[in-house]
C-alpha cells in the first residue's frame, strides 16, 4: 500500500492520478481547493480530510465513487456541503464525520448504499 498525505495546497495542486492506492490524508492550514483532484476516482484505503480551516467544499472529489476504507471527515471549520461526495456508492470501513461547525447539509452521501459492509 502506498499512502499519500497532502498537507499543502501546492502538493494537492500537484496531484495525479485517478487512484490511490493505500490512504488518502488531506489535511492542511492552506487547503482550500481540492479542484486538481477531479480525476481521483477510488482510494483502496481509508480517507480522511481533517483540520483544514480553509476548506468551504469538497467539489473537487466529484469523481471519487469508491473508499475501500473508512471515509472521515473531521475539524473542517469552514466546510459547508458534502456534496462533492455524491458519486460515492460505498464506504467500506466505518463512516465518521464530526466538528465540522459550518456544515448545513449532508446530501452529498445520498448516494452511499452501504458502510462497513452493511
């Protein structure tokens, strides 16, 4: 497994890849767009976007339909939707999403039919 951690705004820039294979951290104090991430379509592992202040949507993970891990969204202050996350069908490990104080809606996991197997 090969996990990747993007702590900058600059390393989330110049990501690419349609896969990832292993976990996926995002978290950083200058994210706030995660547009170059458009072409990732899975993680084979668990992702968490956690403590990144700037961050207001998760548009740029339009694509993603598929977390073969636990999916974790955390201490996100400025984050308002999920709605960047409704290709996602599956999560495969626990579903955890908390501290997140500006967030109005959860729609973005209408689409997500089955957690942690079930």
């Amino acid at each position: 497994m090969e996990n990747t951690k993007l702590r900058t705004q600059a390393e989330v820039n110049e990501f690419a890849g349609t896969e990832i294979k292993g976990n996926l951290t995002i978290e950083g104090s200058d994210i706030y767009d995660l547009e170059p991430l458009l072409t990732l379509t899975s993680v084979d592992g668990d992702l968490s976007i956690y403590k990144n202040p700037a961050l207001t949507n998760l548009d740029g993970l339009s694509n993603l339909t598929f977390v073969a891990g636990a999916l974790g969204i955390e201490y996100n202050p400025s984050l308002t939707n999920l709605d960047g996350l409704s290709k996602i069908t599956s999560v495969g490990g626990n579903l955890e999403i908390g501290y997140n104080d500006s967030i109005t809606n959860m729609d973005g996991l209408r689409n997500i039919s089955s957690v942690n197997g079930a």
